[in-house]
C-alpha cells in the first residue's frame, strides 16, 4: 500500500483553528454499519452499561521555548522528551544548526548546553530543572497547521481535564471533547473507566517519508499501561462489554501492552505503527478525532474500521463541513456489524 491511498480532499477551512465554546459542543459522526450525524453531548447514549473507556491521561508540557545562541542569532526550541530533571531531547530550529559544545541562552540568565545530536533531535542539557522553567517560561506547543501563535485559552483547552501526567508535546486530542460533567454521566451510566500514559511526540505531525507505508518507522513514545487498566479490560471483555479507546494514543498504547499475546502491565518504548491488516488485541470501538491525509494516524483508523469506509466517512465530514484536526470534531468508529 502506499501513502497516496490514504489521501483525501480538505478545504482549508475547514481546519479548526480555535476549539468550540465548550467541550462537549464538537459534532460527532458515529461510523458503524452506517454513518450518524450526532453531537458529542450524544455519547452517553451511545454507550452500554458495562462498556469501559479507555483515556490516555498524559499531560502536554509547555514545551516551546525562546533563546538566542552565544553569537545572537534567534533560535526556538521544541522538547521532544525530558530525559531527566535538566537534560532534554529537543527540536532546534535555527538559521544554522547549534554545534556540539555551544550554548543556547534563554531569559533569565537560563543556559542549555547542547550535549550531541541524535538524528533530527538535540541532546540539551539545561543549567535549571527543565519541567519548573517550562512552567515559567515555556508555550504551549500548538500544531503547525494551527497558524497562530499560542493564547492564554490554550493553556487550558489544549489539554484534556483528567490530564496528570506531564510528558507530551501533543495533546490526545481525542479526550479535548469531554468535561467533568461528561465524565460522570458516563460513570452515572454504568461506563467504566481506565487510564494508560503514553507521551505523544512531536513526530505524531511529521510527514512520513516513503511512499510506500511499510518502509515507514513512527518515533518512538514512552508508553506505561498499568495492573488495573489491564484488569478493567479483561473483566470487561469477560463479562460481555465493549473496550472503546479514547484516541489512538490509547489504541497504541493498550496494543503495544499486547503484543506479546495477551494484555499485560508495560512500562517502556514504543514504536508500534498500526496499518491495515494489523490484529487489534484490545478494542471493540475508538473514539477519535479527524487525522491529517496521509497520515499514520489516519491509517491506524483505517486498520481499524476498514481504508474504504473510513475514507467514505471522511468524504461526508467534508461535504457536512466537519471541522478537522486537533480543535475539531470527533468520529465513533465501530468495525463493521460490531456495534
């Protein structure tokens, strides 16, 4: 298969550059053995008593920052990951890349070493703890297809309310939609629910390279599925309920716990690409938002439900106008005669 397979028509306004009014206000098309216009503030009827949701609970770090090499030039940085309380890997976008050895300056009298290059990512070392200097002086990382600066809003509504876990310089953007009303009348209908970590990176935005998919490799993220979620899935499955993820990160993250074989507590790297002909171990149903075309995102969908159908869906979204991407609406997805 190749990645032109994957592609599809979007008008550029319909791209979400601002998040709705309230969270639960995004549209949701429910893709089961037909298509539903409905709207988020649906789900709860959508869903049984016994099912349980599976959200990815990491927290998006503040990770854009502003320096200045020691010749004055104007660089930004992105951290990919924390490696430890000062050292970081990061993308440095420069007029010309920092060598080995030299120092970026950032404001108050804050020094980052870089330490080595590592493909297309540097080895930062920083002369404070990174995660309290982010805090201060860092932005929110916005995708680039958001082409505006980041606002005090964004502080917030680019982050899902049960994120507690910093490490991420995506959001799931899946879990943007639900608030803390939403959350308990999904508890109050008897829907469990259960919570991996998986630390989405910068290259979740990156084109991938070859068109061929299968010459593709995705970033590695740091991924931990705990005891109790791996219990919470197999005791739904056992008594006849439905274990919908919330995102793709959860999908990625539940599926790299299985594959081994069987569900089990992972804490570690993962690399894992989903494309069409994968066996889902997990899941009986996702809950996600509208993926860029071409994207490894959209084809994780498209393993899931089927590359036609979920292409056809994709092509109502446009014609219904839809609003696409991390601000926009949301899908149900159910694989074919399963709901």
């Amino acid at each position: 298969m190749r990645i032109s397979d994957f592609d599809y028509t979007l008008p550029g306004d319909l791209i979400a550059q601002f998040p709705t009014p309230e969270r639960r206000a995004s549209r949701l098309l429910e893709l089961a053995d037909s298509l539903s216009d409905r709207q988020f503030a649906d789900l709860p009827g959508l869903l049984r008593a016994g099912d349980l949701l599976v959200f990815n609970d990491t927290r998006v770090m503040r990770a854009r920052l502003h320096a200045r090499k020691q010749t004055g030039g104007r660089v930004e940085v992105l951290i990919e990951r924390m490696r430890d309380d000062h050292g970081a890997l990061a993308q440095v976008r420069a007029s010309k890349s920092p060598k080995p050895g030299s120092k970026l300056l950032f404001e108050g009298g804050v020094e980052a070493r870089v330490e080595s290059r590592e493909g297309e990512f540097f080895a930062l070392e920083f002369s404070v703890p990174l995660m309290p200097f982010l805090e201060t002086c860092g932005e929110v990382p916005l995708p680039p297809y958001l082409n505006r600066p980041a606002e005090s809003a964004d502080d917030e509504r680019y982050q899902t309310v049960y994120a507690r876990d910093p490490g991420a310089v995506a959001a799931p953007t899946a879990g943007l939609h639900f608030d803390d009303a939403m959350l308990a009348e999904t508890l109050s209908a008897g829907v469990r629910h259960a919570f991996v970590t998986l630390h989405v990176g910068a290259g979740t935005f990156q084109a991938l390279r070859h068109q061929d998919i299968a010459d593709n490799r995705l970033h590695s993220e740091y991924v931990q599925v705990d005891a109790a979620c791996c219990n919470a899935v197999r005791e739904t499955r056992a008594e006849g309920g439905r274990v919908i993820a919330v995102g793709t990160t959860s999908v990625r993250a539940l599926e790299s716990a299985a594959r081994g074989g069987e569900l089990e507590p992972f804490n570690g790297e993962t690399d894992l690409f989903i494309l069409p002909g994968y066996t889902f171990r997990t899941i009986d149903a996702l809950l996600t938002n509208f993926h860029l075309p071409q994207s490894s995102l959209l084809m994780l969908v498209a393993a899931f439900a089927g590359t036609k159908r979920v292409l056809d869906a994709y092509a109502h979204a446009v014609r219904q106008q839809y609003r696409f991407f991390s601000y926009g609406d949301a899908m149900l997805v159910f694989p074919e005669s399963r709901r």
